[in-house]
C-alpha cells in the first residue's frame, strides 16, 4: 500500500474515513468567545483539536489509514519516523488496532514525547539527527521487518482522516464564510479543502504557516512545490521542508490563499487562550487564530472558523511562552 500507488483523496474518502472514526475519535467541542469575537470584529468558532486523542488532529489520519491495512500489514505492523504528534497517534491507532508499532525518534528528542509513545505501546528506536538520515534508517528498518511506513501527511488515506475534522465542524456550523487551518506539510489543509468544497463550497480556506518557514506560500504564489531549510520557529508542527506531491495540487485547486504569522504572535495567541478560553494549545496549534488576527485578511463582518490543531507542549516550555 504504497502512497504513489492510491489515487488522490476524494471528499467519498473523508466521508468513509469520518465511518471509521465514528466512536473511535473524539467528536472535539466547537467553542465561542466575545474577545475573540471583539478582536476580530466578528462571530469566531473554535474547532478544539488539542482536545482530540493523544492531543491533535493527527489521531484522525493515522487510525483511518492503520484500520485499513490488509491482514498481513496488521501482523507485520507499522513504522512511522516522528519526534512528535504523528509519533503518538500511530501508537495508539496501532494499539487499538492491535498492531505493532515502531516509531523512528532523534536521540535528542524531547523524554516526555518518547515517554508517552512508549505508554501508548510503541516501541521507540532512537537515531544521532546529525550524523544518521532518518529516511534511510525507517526504510531499512521497514525492509527488515517487513513493517509498512506511514507518512505524516503525504498520503490519501491519511489526508482522508484528517478532512473529518473540518466535516464536523462544517456540519455544526455550515455557514462558515472562513476557514483559517494550519500548514505544515498540508496533511490537514488539503483534507480540510476537501471537505469544504464539498459542504460549504463558498467558505474560503485560508493557510496559516509560520512566517520563517512559509515554503507552502511561495509554492502556492510560484505554483511550483518550493523546499526551503529546516526552519526555525517555535512552531515545531509545522517545520516541514515543503508542501507534498499529493497535498500540493489539492491546495493548489482549492486554498483561497496561505498567509504566515510571527512566533511573537504566536505567543500572543497562546496566552489568549490560556487566559481568555482555558485551552492549553502548543505554538503550532495556534497558527490558524494568529493567522486570522494578523494575516491582513479581511474577514470584519465574516463567519470564521478556526481549527486549533493540537494541544502537545511541554510544560516548562508552556510556562516560559506565558510568563514572557
Ligand atoms: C502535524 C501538525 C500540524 C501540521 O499538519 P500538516 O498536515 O503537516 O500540515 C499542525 N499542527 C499540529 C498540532 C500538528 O501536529
């Protein structure tokens, strides 16, 4: 099961992905605020993400993919290189799924993110981010042992599981004018695109990524898939070198546009809803709220939705962002 094999996804695929969820995922709250509503100058909706199994959206595309593995694929088990969110939702869709999982982790990563892939049941395998490639090891590791690689956000039936996000909060509030949604490699994005077009096809989906690494915007302005370096923010979701080959043309077809914002303004967006809502929300899972406060898009008078993609940060971390 190959992802260059699998035709792109389809709207059909994020409605059989949301059948597969179905009880498995949580069905994430959609919250209000005045203030937010105030320092937007219109009626704002959080889609809670953070709230979501091990923490973020990712549960959604790696169970719906992992449920649809053959039998043999299930005996073999799964192996996906990740330091964070996709780490811990491949372990607990392979541990509901009763599979094995080896997730491929830099030695240097943070011991509460290995910990808690180790509780979910994972096996973890550590690897020297300076001097070894990642790539080749899960490669090597997915040869040996016969194990099928699971990509972060570069495959339809992950894209799929994603898109169920925005369909539900599309089905609570189908009148949305926009949908801000954050970009690393565009897992989410192009999932959520899919849904939109299909249930809210006047909603404009707009792209939030961090300003030092906004390769998804210049690909989208050059209309060629631009790769930029690693790069440094303290979004840590969204660190993707480029957009992908599948979620590119989706975001391509569909985004009304991708706009960037600051770590300064992402800290900003923490504190809001530390202290305005009561939501602990890491830096990259406040992207899409920065976005639609500082991105210069006119939404005065709009609907907005907002997806809140994840709630994983280390504690110390946290404390620091708030006490700034
Ligand atoms: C992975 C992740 C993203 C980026 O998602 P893509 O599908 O790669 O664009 C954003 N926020 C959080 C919390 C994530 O875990």
């Amino acid at each position: 099961m190959s992802n260059a094999s699998l035709p792109p996804p389809t709207y059909a695929d994020v409605v059989s992905a949301a059948q597969r969820l179905a009880g498995v995922a949580h069905r994430t709250h959609v919250l209000r605020s005045h203030m937010a509503d105030t320092l937007l100058g219109t009626q704002v909706f959080f889609k809670c993400e953070n709230q979501q199994r091990t923490g973020s959206f990712k549960f959604r595309g790696a169970y719906n993919t992992l449920s649809q593995f053959s039998d043999e694929q299930r005996e073999r088990g799964v192996l996906a290189f990740s330091a964070g969110n996709h780490a811990q939702a491949i372990a607990l869709s392979a541990r509901l799924l009763d599979m094995p999982a080896l997730i491929v982790m830099p030695e240097d990563a943070p011991a509460t993110k290995m910990a808690a892939t180790r509780e979910y049941g994972a096996q973890v395998v550590t690897y020297n981010r300076y001097t070894e490639d990642r790539e080749a090891i899960s490669h090597r590791l997915a040869q040996e042992r016969g194990m099928t690689l699971v990509p972060p956000f570069d495959h339809p039936h992950v894209i799929a599981g994603e898109g169920t996000a925005a369909k539900e909060f599309l089905e609570e509030v189908p009148d949305l004018d926009y949908l801000f949604v954050c970009v690393g490699g565009g897992g989410l994005l192009a999932g959520s695109l899919l849904a939109t077009e299909a249930l809210a096809p006047s909603c404009r989906v707009v792209g939030v990524e961090p300003e030092a690494g906004n390769d998804g915007q210049q690909s989208l302005r050059s209309g060629q898939l631009v790769q930029i370096p690693t790069p440094h923010t303290i979004a840590d979701g969204a660190q993707a070198r480029s957009l992908g080959q599948i979620t590119f043309p989706i975001i391509q077809r569909l985004a009304e546009d991708i706009v960037t914002a600051t770590d300064e303004q992402l800290v900003e967006a923490l504190r809001f809803f530390a202290e305005r809502m009561k939501l602990v929300v890491e830096p990259t899972g406040a992207l899409a709220f920065a976005g639609a406060r500082h991105g210069n898009v006119d939404v005065h008078g709009a609907k907005v939705g907002i997806l809140i993609s994840g709630g994983n940060v280390d504690m110390s971390r946290y404390a620091r962002f708030l006490a700034d």
